[in-house]
C-alpha cells in the first residue's frame, strides 16, 4: 500500500530564517507530487505540484520553491522566510490510474513563522 | 474566475441529519470530491461524483447536479466524531483540484 510522509511535524521559525519541508512517498512509482499550504480558516491553496523528477510547476508567485531530486521525494524550501508562511503545509500525491484521481494527504507540517 | 462555495460553518444535533451544500463555477468540470478534515489533521477522503445523482456510502450521502454546478453531503445519524470541516473540491478541465475553504461542522450532544 502506499504511504506519505512528511516532517518535520510542527516548525517554529524566526522571520529571515530558511526553511525546507520534506515529503517521501512509498508504495507507488512516478507519482504527481503536490504541495499545498492550508491558512488557518481557509481552503488549501496549491503552491506547487510536480509530474516527474526535475519537473516542477509553480501556482503562485511566492518566496518558497519546490524541488523534486527523486520519484518519490519532493522538497518545499524557502531562503527567506515572512510572516505570511505561517500555516498548515500538505504533501500530497495522486494516482491518475482507475476511475478518478482522488489525493493522497501527508500528515502535515505545521509551520510557525515569529 | 473560478469559485467554490459553501457555508462557513453549520450545527446539528448528535443522531440528527445534516447537509452541507456547495455550489461552483469552474473552467470545465470533471468530477467533484468531498474531503473530511479534523482540526490540525490532513484531509482524508469521503466521495466522489462526476455524473449527476446520489451517491451512498454508509452514513454519508454525495449529490451532483452538473446543470445546476451544485453538490451536497448528506450526514446521516450524526455523532461526535463526524465534527471537521468538509471540503469540496472540483477538478477543472486541465484535471487540477479547485477547494472550496471548508464547511466547519459543529455537532453538539
């Protein structure tokens, strides 16, 4: 069966500071790989989502960048990090095979920005 | 533009019956999905609709009209654990996922 991770769980960060966010994914190959960030009372919004190794697209102009280096890994990094980051980051992957594309969510990161 | 709406936030009744609506105008349509989320948790998937009709799955319940852009979930026989958020969720015609920001579901004793 297949698995997503992701950590760190929770992040405190200071304001300036970098940041990278890891997911892995198990149990499946070639995978599209997503980022969403969740604002507190909000929709997700998709930041980034990526079809294959090396191949990333980009939602929203923003201060965070995504990388994906393996099939099944997909790094969420920022140089700089602004008050604004603050929220609930999701990794998700979703099969295209069957009869719909449902996703897949990791367990989240919940990142905090001082 | 493309747009999801549904109510912010609702309140039932353990044992009661709730339905939560959501109606979308999006760039093509194809297939509408309803996610429960619990505070500080990742969404986890309940249904998923792409032609017009109900559709059943123990307590919780889907309707699609796409003539109308409008879906409901149905909650049946209401408890505790069913408090979350439920999100609809549309997938456009370039098969990307448009969420609507969540209907939060209060349910009280």
């Amino acid at each position: 069966s297949q698995t997503i991770h992701q950590w760190p769980a929770t992040l405190v960060q200071p304001v300036g500071s970098p940041l990278s966010l890891e997911c892995t994914v198990e149990g499946t190959s070639n995978p599209n790989l997503y980022w969403y960030r969740q604002a507190a009372g909000r929709g997700l919004q998709l930041l980034f989502y990526s079809v294959g190794i090396g191949q990333i697209s980009s939602e929203v102009p923003q201060n965070l960048s995504a990388s994906r280096p393996q099939d099944r890994q997909f790094i969420l990094s920022s140089k700089k990090l602004l008050l604004s980051d603050s929220g609930f980051y999701l990794c998700a992957w979703r099969e295209l095979a069957g009869d719909y594309n449902e996703q897949f969510f990791g367990p989240g990161t919940r990142l905090t920005v001082l | 533009g493309q747009n999801i709406d549904q109510p912010t936030e609702m309140t039932a009744t353990e044992g009661a019956i709730v339905q939560i609506n959501c109606t979308y105008q999006t760039s093509g349509f194809n297939g509408l999905f309803w996610y429960q989320q619990h505070a500080g948790e990742a969404p986890t998937f309940l249904s998923y609709n792409v032609l017009d009709g109900l559709e059943e799955k123990g307590r919780f319940s889907s309707f699609l009209s796409r003539s109308k852009g409008y879906s409901y979930l149905l909650l049946k026989e209401l408890q505790m654990k069913d408090s979350a958020s439920y999100l609809c969720v549309v997938m456009d015609s370039n098969y990307q996922l448009i969420w609507g920001a969540g209907t939060k579901l209060i349910i009280k004793p």
